[in-house]
C-alpha cells in the first residue's frame, strides 16, 4: 500500500516518533472506524494478533510500543495526522 501523507501528517509523525513502518502496518492490519467525517486506523486486540502473526515474536516485540499510535486518513486516501492514543477511541 502506498501512503500518502500531508505536509502536516509527516510533520506531527516526525515530531511524535511514530515510524512511517508502523503508520502503514496500521493502514494495512489495523481497525478501522468513521470518525468526524474520516477513517481513523488503530490496533485493537484483534489487530495486534493479526500483526503478531504476520511479523513474528521478535519483531513485534520491537514493534509493540508503537501499536498505542493512531492514524488519521481523509476520504482522499492521504494521511491528515498521526498520534498517540492516550484515551480509549469510542466506537460511535
């Protein structure tokens, strides 16, 4: 999947430190909800076993702290922002 992020979304991903690896691994294997008119990607239980699967023991070990981290994506595809989850997402 190609990610097409914004001026502002690979900002705030750079100053969060959150990887450009874990943004598409979320796009790729994360939930996904409709949140104030844009899809929002996340790793809920579901999906952090999915990517567990798929990347193996080691590597989402490593990979495992940055799973608390959300995506935010426009109805064009492209990334509007990256952050960290510090509160539970509500399901609408």
């Amino acid at each position: 999947m190609d990610i097409v992020e914004t001026r502002h979304a690979s900002v705030r991903r750079q100053q969060r430190a959150i990887p450009a690896f874990v943004v598409g691994l979320l796009m790729d294997q994360g939930a996904c909800m409709r949140h104030q008119g844009a899809e929002v990607y996340y790793a809920d239980k579901a999906a952090r076993r999915r990517i567990r699967r798929s990347l193996g023991c080691r590597i989402h070990a490593i990979v495992e702290t940055y799973l608390d981290a959300y995506v935010v994506c426009g109805d064009d595809g492209h990334v509007v922002t990256t952050a960290w989850r510090t509160q539970r997402l509500r399901k609408p």
